[in-house]
C-alpha cells in the first residue's frame, strides 16, 4: 500500500478563503444582512480527514484568479452553486474564459471537481476543457455529464424532466477529473482551465482544485504473487476483460495464504470479484486502477468474509444511475471481518462501501470516495451485527445519499467509531446517518459540509425499519458548516444535527458535545415530529407523535444559524448545557405547541431568551433549475420548452410580478399548472404555493447566448433569477447515449399466485434481496404481469434472484399486450441458469421494434423449487 505523501495532511485551505466562505452572501431564509458568520471561529483544526492534498475553491481561494462568474453562494435545492463544497463555484461561457490556481506548495497531480450541461435526452455529454501550465499549453482535460444529472422521483433517472417541488428537481450536476503532470511541478506555478476553440460545452463550472504530489509506485511486497506474472497472466492494458484470469489470481493467494500485488495499469471487469482470506496490494491509487461494469469486491454473507485486507488502488465504474436492485456496482459489498479496506479511490459507482452484518473488526480508513449515486459507506446490521468498525480518515464528496451511514436494520451497529471523516455536499440525505443503534456507538471529529437537500450534517432516526436505539451514542467534536438544508417533503428547512423519531420513540441515551455548527442555512438542533406539521408555513403542531428524550447536548459552539438555534417540533424533552450561540436569525428556539422542553443545565448563551413559530415572513422565491440550457438550437427557430418551477417558501403570500426573460429568450404560463398573480404561502401539499413557466429560446446568430430571467415578486427584496444559457452547438457537446431506465421501478406488478408474504411488488421494488414467490406446490405455470401505464418501448429484461441463492435454472417465456387480454409470444419458452457465480442475473433481449404496454412472464419450471421465483424484473428502454 501507499501512505499519503508529505504527507497525510489535512485538506488544506487558506484562512482568509474559509472566512470568506463564512461571511459570504444572506442565507436562503433571511433578508439580506441579517445572518452572519464569526469568522473567529473557524472550523477545528483537528476535524476531518487527513488526505494528501491542497484544496483551492475556484470562487473564493486568494491564490485562484478568473474572468468567467463567480456563482455566488446559494443554498436552493437545484442550483449549480447549492451542490458545490462552499456553495459557490466559477462559470466559464465562451471561448477565453478561464480560472487560473497558484500552487503554494509542489504537486504533480490535480483532480478537478467540476460540472457540465446534460444532453438533451438525458445521457450527458462528452466535452474537453483545455489545461495550461505556467502559460503553455498542457493538455485537453476529457469531461463528460455521463456520471451526473439524475431527475424525477427517487430513484430518480437519467430522463430529463422538471416538476412539482416535492421531487422532481434536476440535481447532481457534478463529477470529478484527476490528471498527472508527469513531472514536480514548484510552488507558484500557475495551473489554468480554459475555454478554447473546441471545448464546445455550452458552460463549464469549476469548484475545486485539489493538488498533490502522488508518491511513487509501490513495488511488489517480498512474497506476494504478481497478478500479471505466469500463470495468472491477467491484462492491465485495459484492452480485454480480466476478471475470470484476476478472480483466479486472488483464489490461488488465498488457497496459498501469499498476499497478491496488482502491478500498475488498468483491469477491466464485468462483475464483482469474490475475497475472503486474502491481502490485495495496488501500486497506488494513481496507479492500479480497476474499471468496467460491475466493479466490486464481493465479501461473503453469513458467515462473512474473514482477513481480507485491500489496498492501494482506485475503482471507478460506470455507474450512471441509481439501480437499487443491483449490489455489483458496489466498491465493496458483503461481510468482512477482522479485515481492512484502505488506501482505494472510489468513483462513479453506486456506493463505495456497502457492509452487511454479521461482521466485526473491520477497518476502512483513507479512502476517497467521490461521485457515487447512493451512500459513500452504509453499515447495514440486515443479516446480523455490525460491530467493532473503524471508519476514519476518509474523504468524501458528492455522495448521491448519505455520506456515512449506520444502518441497524434488523441488528444493531455497535461499538462502531466514524471519527476524522470529511464528508462535503451529499446530493440526498445526511452527511452522516444514524438509524437505529446499538450501543457504544461514536461519531467524532468529522467535518461536514454543504448537505444538499432532506438531510442534515448529522441525523439520528428511528427510521427506515431499524432495530429500537439502545445507546449511548456520542456526537462529540464534530465540526458541521452550510449543513442543513430545506426539504421539500415538508416544506421546511432541516438542522445540522436533527432527531427524527419516525417509526417509534427515541429514548436511548445521545450525548451531543463540543460540537461546532457554523453557517447552517436553517437550524442548529432539530427535533422533527413523526406526524406531518400542516397549515400555512407549517405553523400547526399534529396532537400527536413519538417522543424524543434522554438527550443531552452540552459545550456546543452555534455561529450563524438563519432560522433557530433549536428547532423543536417533536414531544419530549432535552438537557441543554454549556452550549453558545451568536448570529442567530430568526429566534432561539422554534416552538409551535409541540410540547417539547428544553432543560436548562447552566452556561447556555445567545439563544435561550427569544421564541418564534413558523416560517419567516418574507423569503426568496425558490426557482429551479437555477441554470437552464438550450443546446442544439438552430438560428431563427425556436427551440423546444424547458420548464421552470417557482415556490414561496415563506410564510405568508407572496404577490408575484410579470416574468421577463433576455432577448433570445421568452417565457410564459405552463398550460398545466401556469403563474398567477400570487402563491400562497408555503404548506405541504398546497400546489398553490408553487407555479411553473414555459421557457423557450430563438437564436439570432450562431454561438452562444447568455439571457437571464427575472421572477420578481414582494419577497426578499432583490428579484429571484434564473441563469439561461443557449447553444446552436449541434452536439450539444459531443452528445452522449441515455443509460436505459428501468421501467418496472413505476409498474404495477401482478401475478397469477404469490406464497403469503412474497407478493408480486417484491419484484419491482428495487431490493434484489426481496424476492416473489408463487404458491408454493400450486404448479405451472405461473405468471408475474407489469402493466407499465402506456405502451413504451423495450428492448432487454432482466431478471435476478438474491445474489446468495445457489444456482438453478427456471423455464420461462415473455409476452407482451397492449391491452392487457391478449397476449402473443415475444421470447419463446426457454432455460435460463441463475448461477451466483454472476449475481444471480438473466438478460433477455427482446425482438427489434418491442413496444408494448404490459410484458407477462410465463414460468413452466424450476430445479431449484416448487414454485416460480424472481427477486427483480427490469424491464429497459
């Protein structure tokens, strides 16, 4: 393995940058100058992640210069500036824009955190953006949006769509590019994105630049088989399939207890790769790379995996949507224990590491886990304990879930330490996650930043299904900044650290100290009811709901908060010691009658004395997406509508002026759901506080056009505005391929028999370890029917059984209706082998042409049970 270079230090940032980043503009609730950050308290120095590199913002570092926009911060769900780590970044339009990094320490390698427009079908987009060293020219950077832009309801797709507030918003613009220079270069060199002639995006964000100097490769460890060596001779040319060849190296190191060492290169996979008893050593993370679809390392279930010890390498998949029912687009996925995962460069997978009880003594620490469509790391106590797990110094950034995550779904994670993590922007959900708990549980030392939307830096919930918590559990040290965020479920913000008792009371002793919570967006401390808040500006309390005791929050720091410092809508009551506020916008405490107290332990400051209810008065519109774009548009034609959304989320009405758009650039009322004069105030269901606007572009001339639309209306002083950018750029970009979408995710699911308590939704409901079953000795055949809604079309199914099943094969043909009573043969009746050695998985392509609204299983045997099966049926376009 190889340590961190000069080495394992923190992310460094410049003091006046981070500063900068405190005091920047009014947060979303408040009017302008009411919130603002102490720049005498800092983050903690000892919070967060050591990691190897220097971090510069594009938008705030005092060594980065630009003559593009600087976006200026923003905290609205759907805006390029809300998902960025300081929630600013830098744009780039047309041809000599650029942002330029000073280095104030050597490096020989950069990975840019960077954003892109979509395609206009929804598959992203290929596009270079040219890189200069000191003045000359160094290469073309390959960016593409193929790993961003996800749209529509959880679990979301990659089809383009803008709708109702509560969901359907465009977000995860990011993705990440790393390049080596080939050479040292000294501090002060200037490094420089730039748009050229050919670099044909319509836009180009930048927010990050991380520099390092990358260690040297590590050589072969005395002992070790070479994984390229005879007879194993696997490929790390990139250019063929390796698995089967590697999977038989990493066999043989463990029947012969000799680690195994992957030399330098790239290895190509098509499915997860089994370890169990093995070390794996990689050259370095800049070094070793493994790539393809289904990239992962599988570690057995019940019992688990045992000494595997992984290190020095980088994963990066393919992973461009969210597929819940597939567990291979996984970095690391199973049980392990007594092992140790370190030193491994996750990116553009589902989830880095995805840990399922039984499992004990596992250590995962340095590893960088950025761009992943689901949780970064999730504990998920679901077949047994999780317990003794070390989860440190790793870093974190664009998690499309939580970042960190302990999930007791039917055991409980405990004595489980998260501590020296930083997790910045998870895209949904928390930075760090609690649900259910065992106990002994402690999260420490982390710094969190920037959640995106229905999370908050740290939330504890009695959610999801989880195990009763039990406790302790101890939140000490943390630094949270910008976390929080507005959930538009609930049509209110969310707080840095929230309690959520949804499916049962919280009683199980928390200790909350010596935490540091800066510039949140919202609250501080969050006591969420489990029944719904209702009425104008969510001001009415339910009668009712799960309490939330046995709490102590004691020696916490609170600088700059917009809404409350405690924001108390649940029953219960907490001790409250030592802790300080300043800053504070709204009130000190948020009270609607929910019958929750706060216990008064001494030393307490800035907030105790002042209480409000509700929402503010007066508040930005929300307009969404804060950035739209027209590519492809041809000169003098108008281009197809791009919908734009516009939310009051204050709390009283707001009174709404006339739209107007650029020149280039029209707008006008939605046919379905158009602007009137006013929205009224925000309440969750009320399609009255929110509005949408058709937008359409005509280009007078070749290029690009940069156009603004201004809602203006009684709130928050300045008109909201959203950013147009249009583009005749035939490409687009250089255009990309939409992933398929999953279409059975939204179809009804029927069946012609189901055994009690394996019904036909198991088999669309996104967990292949959930499985339907027909009536067991009732015979065939059987049938399992998905009515999709209209007719569609489809060009493969694919059909899995829980990955840990032992092979069988299952007869089975395909049918297809648009009516839903008759039914002719698309897939002839045929074997098909679900072996576990491939997941579990069958693919059937379907006749050219396939369009249809209902497609019918027919099952007519199976070796495996006297019943028809199926954990999934993925029906693609």
């Amino acid at each position: 393995m190889t340590a961190p270079s000069a080495a394992g230090r923190r992310r460094r940032t410049d003091l006046p940058a981070l500063a900068a980043l405190l005091l920047a503009a009014p947060l979303v609730l408040l009017p302008a100058g009411t919130a603002r950050a102490a720049a005498d308290e800092p983050a903690r120095p000892e919070a967060g992640a050591a990691v190897p590199f220097t971090e510069q913002n594009a938008a705030t570092s005092p060594h980065a210069r630009t003559n593009g926009s600087v976006l200026k911060p923003d905290y609205h769900y759907g805006t390029l500036a809300a998902e960025a780590t300081g929630r600013t970044a830098v744009q780039l339009v047309g041809q000599g824009t650029y942002v330029s990094f000073t280095l104030t320490r050597p490096a020989d390698a950069v990975d840019f955190h960077y954003a892109i427009p979509d395609s206009l079908h929804g598959g992203g987009i290929n596009a270079p953006l040219d890189l200069y060293v000191d003045g000359r020219h160094e290469t073309a950077l390959q960016l593409t949006s193929q790993f961003s832009w996800l749209y529509g309801n959880y679990p979301f797709s990659n089809n383009p769509w803008v709708g109702k507030p509560d969901g359907q918003v465009p977000h995860d613009f990011y993705n990440d590019v790393r390049y080596r220079f080939g050479r040292t270069l000294p501090a002060g060199t200037v490094v420089k994105l730039q748009v050229d002639a050919g670099d044909n995006a319509p836009w180009y964000v930048i927010n990050t630049a991380d520099f390092e100097q990358v260690a040297a490769p590590a050589a072969k460890p005395v002992g070790f088989l070479d994984a390229t060596a005879a007879p194993y001779a696997v490929d790390n040319t990139g250019a063929t399939d390796t698995t089967t060849a590697l999977q038989a190296a990493i066999d043989a190191a463990s029947a012969s207890g000799q680690g195994l060492y992957l030399p330098p290169g790239t290895y190509t996979l098509n499915r997860p790769l089994s370890v169990d008893k093995v070390t794996i050593a990689g050259a370095g993370e800049w070094y070793t790379v493994l790539t393809g679809h289904n990239v992962s390392f599988a570690g057995k279930q019940n019992p688990p995996s045992t000494h595997v010890d992984i290190s020095g390498l980088a994963i990066f998949g393919n992973v461009g949507v969210r597929d819940d029912s597939n567990s291979a687009d996984t970095g690391f996925n199973g049980g392990f224990s007594d092992s140790r995962i370190s030193h491994i460069w996750i990116q553009n997978e589902k989830v880095g590491a995805w840990i399922i009880g039984p499992s004990t003594g596992l250590t995962l620490d340095h590893l960088r886990i950025q761009d992943t469509t689901a949780d970064g790391v999730n504990l998920n106590a679901a077949d047994g304990p999780v317990t003794h797990t070390s989860i440190t110094q790793n870093f974190l950034r664009n998690t499309g879930d939580d970042g960190l995550a302990l999930w007791s779904q039917n055991y409980g994670d405990t004595q489980d330490v998260l501590s020296h993590n930083t997790v910045d922007s998870p895209g949904l959900a928390n930075n760090i996650g609690v649900y259910g708990s065992g106990a002994d549980d402690v999260i420490s030392d982390n710094l969190l930043q920037d959640t995106v939307t229905r999370g908050g830096g740290i939330g504890i919930g009695q959610r999801f299904g989880s195990v009763p918590m039990s406790g302790p559990l101890r939140i000490t040290g943390n630094t949270l900044v910008r976390t929080g965020q507005w959930d538009p479920g609930w049509d209110y913000g969310v707080g840095a650290i929230w309690f959520d008792p949804q499916q049962g009371p919280m009683t199980a002793p928390t200790e909350v100290r010596d935490n540091t919570i800066l510039a949140s967006p919202y609250s501080a401390f969050m006591f969420q009811n489990s029944n719904a808040y209702v009425g104008p500006a969510v001001t009415t309390p339910p009668s009712s709901g799960n309490p939330v005791s046995n709490v102590r929050i004691e020696d916490n720091r609170v600088s700059s908060v917009a809404s409350y410092v405690f924001q108390d809508q649940a029953p219960g009551e907490v001790n409250v010691s030592g802790t300080r506020a300043s800053g504070v916008g709204l009130a000190g405490v948020f009270s609607c009658g929910a019958g929750f107290a706060l216990k008064d332990g001494g030393g307490n400051s800035g907030w105790q004395h002042s209480t409000a209810c509700g929402l503010p008065e007066r508040s930005p519109l929300w307009a969404y997406p804060g950035t739209t774009t027209f590519e492809a548009a041809t000169v003098g034609q108008s281009t197809p509508v791009q919908k734009v959304v516009v939310m009051n989320t204050a709390a009283r009405t707001a009174a709404l002026g006339t739209a107007t758009a650029s020149p280039g650039f029209t707008a006008a009322p939605d046919p379905v759901h158009p602007c009137g004069p006013t929205l009224d105030a925000a309440a969750p269901t009320d399609t009255a506080s929110w509005c949408v606007l058709d937008v359409t572009f005509t280009p007078a001339a070749a290029g690009i056009t940069q156009g603004t639309l201004t809602l203006p209306s009684d709130q928050g002083g300045t008109p909201t505005t959203i950013q147009l950018v249009g583009s005749t750029d035939p490409l687009g970009g250089d255009g990309g391929v939409a992933p398929p979408s999953n279409l059975a995710l939204s179809a009804t699911l029927t069946a012609s028999t189901a055994l009690a308590g394996f019904p036909a939704s198991n088999a669309n409901d996104g967990n292949d370890g959930s499985y339907w079953e027909s009536q067991d000795g009732t015979g065939f055949p059987q049938t399992l029917t998905a009515d999709l809604g209209a007719t569609q079309q489809e060009r493969t199914v694919t059909l899995t059984l829980p990955s840990n099943w032992g092979a069988r094969t299952q007869t089975l043909a395909l049918l297809g209706s648009n009516d839903g009573s008759s039914f002719a043969t698309l897939v002839p009746s045929a074997d098909y082998v679900f072996d576990p050695t491939n997941g579990n998985v069958v693919t059937i392509t379907l006749p050219a042409g396939t369009s249809e609204r209902y497609l019918r299983l027919v099952a007519t045997g199976n070796t495996g049970w006297q019943a028809a099966q199926l954990s999934e049926f993925e029906i693609f376009d």
